[in-house]
C-alpha cells in the first residue's frame, strides 16, 4: 500500500543526534493509523548513514541516499520527488516532532488544503533564548492578526512544513527558505494553508537541538536575507520588503515590552541586540559569501 504521508529528512554530520530522533520519531510513526515512509537524504563525513540504515532495518518503509554535492535546494526537491505520498512533511534530524500523524492527515481530506503551519513549543533557558522565545510568541501575535482569518493563512508569511506535493509545480522549491517560499505558492496556487495550533512542528528545547548562540542567529540572519534577495526575484513578490518587515516588526516589538516584567525586559534587550546586529552583520556577510550552501541552523 502506497504511504499516506513522507517524513523528508535532511542531515549534515547529525551522527549525535540522529539515533534519538529515530528512537522517538519511528514509533510514533508504528503507533500511527495512516501508512508512512521516511525519505532522507545525508551529507557530511561521520557515522549518521550508518546509524541510519540500522533504523531502516527496524522500520522497513525508509529510503536513505547520500547526496554529497547537493545544495540545501536540490535535497529538498530531490526528496519532494521520491516521495510516493502526496502528503510531504520537511522534517529536521535534530528536531523532535510532536505533531500527531493522523491529524495531519485527516486535515488533507479537504482538497482545497495545500498545507499546515505547525506551532513551534518553545521552552528556552538562558537569556539570549529567554528573549528570542519571548519576542517569537508576540511576532506569532502580530502574524495571525494580520494574515489569517480564522484558521486560515491570507498571506504569505508564515512558514509550511506540512505540504501536498501535488500542489506544487516543479521545482517544487527555489529557494534557502523553502518553508515560507512554499506558503507563497501554495496561497498563489488558490489553496488554503491552516494554522494549526494543535501540531506543534517540534520541540525547541530538546536533547537533540544545541541553545541559540550569537554564532546561530548570525548564520541564520545570513540566510534569512539571502531568501529575501531570492523571494524578490524568484517569486515576484514585494512581501518581504523593508516597510513590511519594519512595520511588523516594530508592533511585536512593542507588543513584548506590554507583557514582560523587569528581568525579562533585560533578556529580550539582549536578544534584541544581538538579532539587529546579526541581520547587519549577515547582509555585510553575503556582500562577499553568497553560496547556496547547507545551513545546518535554520
């Protein structure tokens, strides 16, 4: 019988992470009604293949390929492909999926469904996470206020991890920032993206995923502009554009400093800094690295 759903899973040097997340996503995928395979596609030099093909031995539905020269553009369309399910989720090796399977599903039985927009569980511990964790969940405010009526997307914002291939032209991705670039198409192609809270995409604080550094939000800043240079081109789109982006980010800026006390104004002080200086930095970066390669912090 063909999979009803296809957990796409890239990963880059993953060996310390790769045997949990296996350990806790296969059963969930057993325990599940809906048939299941997982596509994943490894880089890197260490052991994570061969922790892989172990868990293939135990779970028999899984295809593993290594891809050496593949960008983190060509993976994700390569794994869309060999996909035999209609229903595509992009998974991380180092992220714990919580959602659960057979709701994913059940939503797609609405045809004019092209995706889901997981909630991210955030749970972060030292200041520079504590910030980010506290700004992210106003930023989420602002978002649904202004792009989504009901449980439903209107614009193209929000990221998708929980897509139907089938609604996609190829290539199916073009860009770094494949999640949100697939809303965009997914909206543009007259189908409807829901925000489901009730499946969360994964877990933020968890054994399989190191804290946020200044390192991490640099390296991540640095894709962020690289998409939106791409989204400009590509996607023929003004969404991402300096006015917008300011606008947004000033009201969920604003809205954080109405809801924290003292000790979290000074974490998110510090997150703030650190994020404004990476977006700098990474614009200054790519004036002189502009390469499409894996980003293993998205």
């Amino acid at each position: 019988m063909r999979p009803e759903i296809t957990f796409a899973i890239r990963a880059y040097n993953e060996e310390k992470y790769i045997q949990s997340k296996f350990d806790d996503l296969i059963p969930k995928l057993k325990m599940a009604n809906a048939k299941s395979e997982i596509v994943m596609v490894i880089k890197g030099g260490d052991g994570t293949a061969a922790i892989a093909k172990k868990f293939r031995k135990r779970y028999g539905n899984m295809r593993v390929f290594k891809k050496q020269k593949m960008n983190i553009i060509a993976t994700l369309n390569f794994m869309i492909e060999k996909a035999r399910s209609d229903i595509i989720v992009t998974d991380n090796a180092d992220d714990l999926f919580v959602g659960d399977v057979d709701r994913a599903v059940s939503i797609f039985k609405d045809k004019k469904v092209g995706g889901i927009i997981e909630s991210n569980e955030l749970n972060r511990g030292d200041c520079l996470n504590e910030g980010m964790k506290i700004f992210e969940q106003a930023y989420d405010d602002v978002k649904l206020r202004h792009h989504t009526i009901g449980r439903y997307v209107t614009d193209p914002i929000f990221c998708v991890h929980i897509f139907r291939k089938s609604a996609l032209k190829k290539p199916y991705v073009e860009t770094v920032n494949d999640d949100t670039e697939i809303t965009h198409k997914l909206l543009e192609g007259g189908y409807k993206v829901i925000y489901d809270k009730a499946l969360f995409r994964h877990v933020t604080d968890n054994p399989l995923q190191p804290r946020l550094t200044v390192k991490g939000i640099l390296r991540r800043r640095q894709r962020t502009e690289k998409f939106r240079k791409q989204a400009k081109k590509i996607l023929n789109t003004n969404r991402f554009s300096i006015a917008t982006r300011l606008g947004e980010f000033t009201e969920a800026v604003f809205l954080t400093l109405t809801r924290v006390n003292a000790i979290q104004f000074l974490e998110f002080i510090e997150f703030l800094v650190v994020m404004l200086s990476a977006t700098v930095a990474g614009n200054i970066r790519l004036m002189f690295v502009d390469k499409d390669e894996y980003i293993r912090v998205r």
